[in-house]
C-alpha cells in the first residue's frame, strides 16, 4: 500500500524520460500548492521509503546515495541499470535489520 506522496513521486516520475529526476519541491507543490514547505518532511520519508523498496532512487549531486544516510539537497529518479543496490558504509548495519537508526 502507499501514500498519497509516494503515488505522487512514483506517477511523477513515470511520466519523465528514462534517466531524468525530480525535485522534492515539485511533489510537495503538485499536492499542497498553497503551503508546500510542510511536506517536504513527509516527503523525504516516504522517498526514502521507496528507495529502500528499490522503487526510486536518490540522487545526491546527480549520484544515488544511501538512502539512509544522505543529507542536504537531493533529487529523485527511477533505477536505471548500473545504479548500485547496496552502499559499502551500511554493511555494519545491515546485520541489524529493523533498526532505524544509527545507535551510537
């Protein structure tokens, strides 16, 4: 089942070439045009959601990144072929499946 974000980004990005990505913001104004900033929480979730699931990937300077530790300006794409499915710094993590979140 998803959300109403994750069909928005996941129909907005079908509609796109193979290869081009999406801003957050455009998601956040198609669903909430008039006060688009309060989304933009909501819909880093919900992308990283999709990103774990191997939906979507996401692109930090227009490579994909871990989408569990990215931070900063991101976009969003469709996985192409070549992009990696797994990140060299969450193999420690990995073993701790179900946890969200570094324990330091």
């Amino acid at each position: 089942m998803t959300t109403p974000i994750q069909d928005t980004i996941l129909s907005q990005l079908a509609a796109l070439p193979a290869g081009k990505s999406i801003d957050p913001m455009s998601v956040a104004k198609i669903l909430q045009p008039e006060r688009w900033q309060r989304l933009l929480g909501h819909i880093r979730t919900d992308a990283v959601e999709l990103a774990k699931e191997g939906k979507i990937v996401i692109l930090r300077h227009n490579k994909p990144t871990n989408p569990e530790k990215f931070r900063g300006v991101y976009r969003l794409r469709l996985p192409m072929e070549g992009d990696p499915t797994s990140f060299p710094d969450v193999a420690d993590d990995e073993a701790d499946d179900g946890v969200d979140g570094a324990e330091d």
